[in-house]
C-alpha cells in the first residue's frame, strides 16, 4: 500500500501533509481489503458507496485509496441526515445535535452544512475538506465523578454499552447521565427499547446515591445536577460552532438525533435561546437517512500563493484542470455529465496571516476579495478592505448528483389533542431547584400530523424518548417530525406543579 501526499493533499504547510499522508497510510490497508472482500462478496452489479467526512460519497476502490476521508464519516452522514429531514420541515438554517451514548456532535447548517480544512484526529491535524462538527464526551454513557478539587464532572468517560449505565443491569456501577435521567423519571423503564429492555429504576438511584452521598443532598437533586452539568458541556459545543463562528443560535433550530440527543434538545435550547427543536421520525437511526440522502462529492484543491498586484492569470488555468480531472472522475463514478456540478473556490488570507477563508469563487479575483473581507468580519469580528489580499489555495468541489429517499408527505389536518396513554412523576430544574411535575406520556407511533402537545410531557418510541419540559409545544408536521417551540413562561410552569 502506497500513500503518496501529492496525491492525498496537493497543499503546503508540510507538517499537515505529513501527518494528513501518515493517517491515510495507517487505516488505507485495513479499509482496502475490507472493501475489497465487501464488494467480493455482493453481487456483481451492486454499487458501493462509502461516506466521507465532507458529507459526500465515493467508490469503494476510492475509499480504500484515500481512506483518510473518511474517518470522520459517521457523524458526517448525521449532519447531512439532519439537513435533509429539516429542509423537508422547512428549515434551512439549523444546528445538529447528535447525542449517543459516549459522545456529542454537534455541527451548523446555514442552507448548506459548513466545511472545515482544519480537523483533528486526537492530536493529529488532518487537513483534508469535511464537516464542521464539534466533539464532546457527552453521552447517555457518561460517567459522573468528582475531580481533585472535590467538583462535580460528567464525562468524558463512559460507561459504554457494555456494561453500560447502572440502570441497564449488566453490572455497571457508576452513575451516569442516563441513570440520572432514569431517577428524574425523563426515562421510562417499561418502555426502553420499545419495552423489549427493561431499564432498573433501583440500581440508577443506588448509582446516583454514591454522588448524592458526597454531596450531602438527595438523589433527585444529584441527578439534576448531572443533567445540568452534561447540558452546559453540550452548550458550550454548541458556542464553538455558532457564536464563536458568527452566528447567532437564535436564529437556527436544533434537530435533536441520536439515542439521547431528545432526551435533553429542549432544555439545551431553552439555554441557548434557540427558539424550535426538530426531532426527526427516527432520531436514532437519522445517519442512515442521511447516508442515503447524500451525493457523490469529490474536493480538490491546488497551491498558488498568488500574491496581490502579482499574476493572478494562473487562476483560470488551475481551476480547468481540476475541472477535467473532476469529470473523468464522476464520469467513472456513472454520474452523466447533466448530472455533475462543479463548485469554485479560493482559500484567502490577509498578507502575514498564517490561516486562510474559504470563500466561493464569484466569477472573478476581486469579487471574492470583497466576499473574503465580509467572511472574515463575521468569523473574527474585523476586516480591513485596504489590506492587501493573498490567494493560497484554488478548490474545486465536484458534485455528482444521484437519486434520493422521499420522505413521505402525509396531508396535515386541523390541530388535534392526542389522548396521553398516561402520566408520571418527572423532576425538573428551575433556578437550580428541583420541581415535580406530573408528566403526560404519549408513543410516538400514535402522534399522527396535527397532533399537538403540551409540556410537562414525555415521548416514547423504540430508538429515543423526547422530554418536553414545562413551557414548551410540540406539533407533527406532514412528514412526521416532532417540532416544539416555547410558549410564554411563568404561567406554564406554575401550571406544570
């Protein structure tokens, strides 16, 4: 196995492309043959496509080349899976919040998922084009504990599946963020898994008893103060990707997926100011969905270093021959040439800046100059228009288009109230005070379109359950998905007691 870093990353800055080639060269062997055998085995005209961390597919035998793009693949197919059901919904800016069981990914859409140059792998830099997304140890999974200082942390450490929360009975023992949900009553034990899982209601509160013991309080109060704190560790995720962006997270919708991400998406919103969550029909499985929903994408790219007043003629020429290089590629992909498309950009920086802008290449050098400074003010808050401008790199995103799933669009009827299949006890926080309120519970598979909820209220379905606190409304739309919103607050939660 061969791992040439002309071929993988044909960019400066060595150190990058050293360790972009050496990642390549580690998991390329292991992924070649895997897929080799994969494709051996399936009948000869079936088609593989593999997901790559910038949110498009490739071949197999691409994949197991360039295997580097696509470590970051899962939680890609998740962001592209959160666009697509949202766009449905008719929502084009919004924020994916994916929660499982160890981890939270988190990522910003604005009409387009956002791309990064910039990744790591550990401690690794990996600089080859994929998602935005931001990582925490945040999960279903996590391990609360107490640090040196004798301060509450959850996570990053995980209980995992195996042997799991202590709720699960598989002997886990350590209390963690789904047992604390389990003694705040957010997750109902018979109807885990669809009640093919029984969760025990007794070890979580035994679990939770040895924080609550520490601390000197009751083990309700200890399970807030999990949940609280695993919420301001997926907050602060969410600030990495909007805030200190430029974005206002006001202005997005929160598309809650994953086992757990339902579990926690209102509350998480309500702290953020995001004024709507969206929970997919299948929150657990919603990567698969976008796996599907997504096209066949190749990045390429080309270091100029053009500086400004020098010849900027080498431009045009560089971009055509990406662009052959790009259609002989998709057309050996089976992508027909009415299908294709084929994306401009430069990656700018200010003369004496070590980082760069991707900006969209607008036809000519000093449009995308003064896009450049518009991007740049918004990412880092300055721009400076009489500062003289280099380009660095030219970079071409070829598109194949292919079919996608239809989401099936069911007629939406005059808002109806759903029966609750009944009510329990669920705690909330407010101003750091616990607060019992009577919760209505409701299956998921009987929430037609029109439906409409109130909160305090618990949803259950196989693969997730969505709490909606008090203050909040839930309504399905024509394709199935939950979409809450906060109403008016006081009156609400003095109701909800």
């Amino acid at each position: 196995f061969v791992s040439a870093s002309h071929v993988v990353l044909p960019e400066f800055r060595e150190y990058e492309r050293t360790s972009t080639v050496a990642l390549n060269a580690y998991v390329g062997p292991l992924m070649a043959r895997y897929l080799s055998r994969l494709e051996q085995s399936l009948p000869r005209q079936t088609t593989v496509r593999i997901m790559q961390s910038n949110g498009g597919t490739i071949s197999a035998a691409t994949a197991g080349r360039e295997a580097a793009r696509t470590l970051l693949s899962g939680p890609a197919a998740g962001v592209v899976g959160a666009a697509y059901v949202a766009e449905a919904s008719g929502f084009r800016r919004v924020i994916s919040f994916d929660m499982g069981g160890t981890s939270t990914d988190v990522s910003l859409i604005d009409g387009a998922p956002t791309q990064t140059t910039e990744g790591k792998i550990g401690p690794y830099p990996m600089r080859l084009p994929m998602l935005d997304i931001h990582t925490v140890g945040a999960g279903g999974g996590s391990i609360a504990w107490f640090d040196a200082g004798g301060a509450l942390r959850v996570g990053p450490v995980s209980a995992g599946a195996d042997p799991g929360p202590a709720a699960y009975g598989r002997g886990g023992s350590e209390p963690t963020v789904s047992d604390a949900n389990v003694v705040l009553g957010r997750l109902v034990p018979d109807a885990f898994l669809g009640g093919t899982m029984r969760l025990d209601a007794e070890r979580a509160r035994l679990a939770v008893g040895k924080i609550a013991e520490r601390l000197g309080s009751s083990a309700e109060l200890a399970a807030l103060g999990i949940v609280q704190i695993a919420n301001a560790n997926m907050e602060a995720a969410i600030r990495v990707i909007s805030v200190e962006r430029g974005y206002d997270p006001r202005d997005f919708t929160l598309v809650a997926f994953g086992g757990a991400g339902p579990l926690h998406a209102c509350e998480l919103a309500e702290r953020l100011r995001i004024p709507r969550v969206l929970v997919p029909t299948t929150p657990g499985v919603l990567s698969a969905l976008g796996m599907l929903a997504t096209d066949i994408v190749k990045d390429y790219a080309r270091t100029v270093m053009l500086r400004p007043g020098g010849p900027l003629d080498q431009i045009e020429p560089a971009f055509g021959e990406l662009e052959e290089r790009a259609r002989v590629e998709l057309g050996a992909e089976g992508i027909a040439p009415d299908a294709m498309r084929l994306d401009r950009f430069l990656d700018l920086r200010y003369v004496g800046q070590s980082y760069e802008l991707t900006v969209p290449f607008q036809g000519d050098v000093a449009g995308t100059v003064a896009a450049f400074h518009r991007a740049h003010e918004r990412r880092y808050g300055y721009a400076d228009s009489e500062e003289p401008v280099e380009v660095v790199n030219v970079r071409l995103r070829a598109i194949g288009s292919i079919p996608k799933p239809m989401l099936e669009r069911r007629p939406e009827p005059a808002p109806w109230q759903p029966e609750p299949s009944g009510e329990r006890p669920v705690i909330f926080g407010r101003a750091g005070a616990p607060i019992a309120c009577a919760a209505a519970l409701y299956e998921r598979a009987r929430l037609g379109p029109g439906a409409v909820i109130a909160g305090p209220a618990i949803v259950t379905q196989y693969d997730t359950t969505t709490v909606l606190p008090p203050g909040w409304t839930a309504r399905v739309d024509a394709i199935g998905n939950l979409i809450a919103e906060r109403a008016a607050p006081e009156r609400e939660w003095s109701d909800a007691r």
